[in-house]
C-alpha cells in the first residue's frame, strides 16, 4: 500500500507561545509534550512526523485528545491501518531524505505520501504491535534502571560538593571556556538530512541520542566533523557530548572517536583542571536552567557564548578523582543494564528491518 492510502495529513498553526502549563491537554513538539491548552485537535490516536528543524522525519505515536506545533505534520489513520502500526511503518520509511531547504530543513507529506508498504490483516497487525510494545517495554524498564543509577551517582555529587545550583560549599567558579575547549560539531553535508551520506565508519553523534544514561549510536557518517576552525577529524574519546537544540544541555562522554553535526556541541577538558565525568553529572543538576537561556525561531537553541559563559563550580582535582572513583564502580552495574538495552534495541530494529524493511 502507499501511505497516502492509510492515512490523511493534518496540520497546525499553533506556536509555541500559544501554549501554556495550565490547559487540559498536551501539546506536543519535536522532542515531546510542551504545554498544554484547553483545547485538542484530534480525538483519536495519531502519527506526528517532524516536519522542520532539527529530528526532520523523526515520528511519535501520539494520544487522543491532543495537538502539535505548526512544525509537526500529523498523519491521521485510516479505518484500514492501527494507528500504532501506522507509527511503526512510518518510523521504518527514513522520511528525511525527502529533505529540502539549506538553512532550515522541510518535509512535505506529497512527497512521501508515495512511500510504500506491506499492510497486513488487522489480527497480524495486532500482533505486531504486541511484539514491538513488549520490547518497548523492556527498553522502557532498563532505561529506568539506568536513571535510578544515575540518581544514586547524583546523590553522591551533592554529598562530595553540596548544591551546584546555589554552590552551598562556596567552592571556587570558574567559566566553562576556562576549563578547557569548546567547538561546535558541525558535519560538512549535514549527513543526518541526507541518507546519501550515511553508512560510513565514523559514529555520528545526533541530538537524541544523547543523554544523561549514555549515547545508543543508530547512525554512521562517511564524513568527518570540523574540529576546531581548521582541523578536520574526529572527535577524541573524553570529549564531552552537550546539545545545543531540541533536548538542550543534554550530555554524554565519548567511549570511542566519533563526528558531530551542528546541533551538537564538544568539550574537551583540561584534565588538570575538570574532569569530563564531573562537568556530565554538574550539567544534569542545570538543564532547566541552560534551556531558559535559549533563544527560538523554529527551535530553542544555544550557542557557544552561552556555554562558554557558563559558572561552573571547580572542587579541587583530588576531589573529583575520588567522585570518578565512584562513578567507575557505580558503572559497573550500568555496563551490564547497558549491554542488555542495546541487544534489546539491536532485536527490535531487526524486527522493524523484518516487518517494513
């Protein structure tokens, strides 16, 4: 079937601003809910395919009673298709490489309403939401596990160095820009629009795969990212993976060499002076805070200026060796919750591969 055959678009002129914390219903954007309104454009379950920025194709099952922001595009099942199983097809059709637009990528549903896909019975369709919904489920309880680690490393953080927030130690501040060397990671063909570019050897670090419980790599590159203003290669293990749009301030800690695009920032630290595992657990504690300086015309982004300025508490060196000395045994338990979600995730993209391929 072509998809255009299952489903019917809908869209939205609600902005951002038009929502707020008070309404009865969720509003959704590119990375998740952001308000609500006392109103809801749809009634019933539906697909919400990214159609500008940042995550361009990227598609979410959404819930009745509930609406999106003028840059999502919603695809409404028909009587023919479950909206969950139009979700999974939908996710498995790359929607991105029907990219246009230099500075800010779009999507446009009569490009894609052509895409096409196996359309089962509605008892085997059933059948397959089952499956994927247990895996999800799976991913979902060892995704917990590993934030109820983080939460006990989190805890200790504030033991050794009081609340970073109102620095209730006094300890010493120093500017992020001074603790080592920040740059932004950007990809010479922007390879996460253009699946032409994809399939390299060299791991691409995009924006929603980072996050305070480690980096899951879905993408390789067959471009290297800018390093510096002249340097071209990749990023070095210890760099400090920090997101800049979408799902600001989010961080992780390269295990491995790997390539950014532009909506990812690197830090490099001076390990003299900061730990790359102190400056991780420090920015989790300022997420919020980060994310309320970002400006926003199709999406809230920071830049450099932001970060570099940014007050960082600076314990002595000795006391971050023996936080990292924690975090290392606390870790152990992550690797194997670790090992397990990726062959989790691993079966269900052979599935998905299986199923829509």
């Amino acid at each position: 079937m072509k998809l255009k055959d299952v489903c019917i678009k809908g869209t939205s002129n609600i902005r951002q601003k038009d929502v707020n914390d008070s309404g009865r219903y969720p509003v959704y954007g590119a990375a998740g809910p952001v308000g609500f309104m006392n109103s809801f454009q749809y009634d019933e379950p539906y697909v919400g395919v990214v159609k500008d920025g940042a995550g361009i194709g990227r598609a979410t099952y959404l819930p009745s009673n509930s609406s999106i922001i003028g840059t999502m595009q919603a695809l409404i099942p028909k009587k023919n298709v479950l909206p969950k199983y139009l979700y999974y097809a939908v996710s498995s059709m790359h929607l991105e490489k029907y990219y246009s637009g230099a500075t800010i990528p779009h999507i446009y549903f009569k490009n894609y309403k052509h895409e096409r896909f196996v359309l089962v019975s509605k008892k085997e369709q059933e059948q397959i939401i089952w499956r994927f919904s247990l895996l999800e489920k799976m991913i979902s309880n060892k995704q917990q596990q590993l934030l109820k680690l983080d939460e006990l490393i989190k805890a200790r953080f504030v033991e050794m160095f009081g609340d970073p927030v109102i620095n209730s130690k006094n300890l010493e501040l120093s500017t992020l820009a001074n603790l080592g060397m920040l740059g932004r990671g950007r990809s010479k063909h922007r390879p996460r629009n253009d699946p032409k570019l994809l399939g390299g050897k060299y791991p691409l670090i995009q924006t929603g795969e980072v996050s305070q419980s480690g980096l899951y790599i879905r993408n390789f590159s067959n471009t290297y990212s800018e390093l510096g203003l002249k340097q071209s290669k990749l990023w070095p293990k210890d760099t400090l993976c920090i997101t800049i749009a979408a799902n600001i301030a989010s961080t992780s800690i390269l295990t491995f060499n790997a390539c950014f695009p532009d909506s990812v920032v690197g830090f490099i630290s001076n390990e003299d002076k900061v730990k790359p595992v102190f400056l991780h657990y420090w920015f989790s504690f300022f997420q919020n805070i980060i994310e309320s300086q970002a400006t926003q015309v199709a999406q809230k982004n920071i830049n450099l200026k932001v970060l570099s300025n940014l007050s960082v508490i600076h314990p002595p060196i000795s006391l971050q060796n023996e936080f990292a000395d924690f975090v290392r045994q606390v870790d152990k338990s992550k690797v194997a919750v670790q090992k397990s979600l990726e062959e989790t995730q691993k079966l269900y993209d052979s599935l998905m591969q299986e199923y829509f391929g």
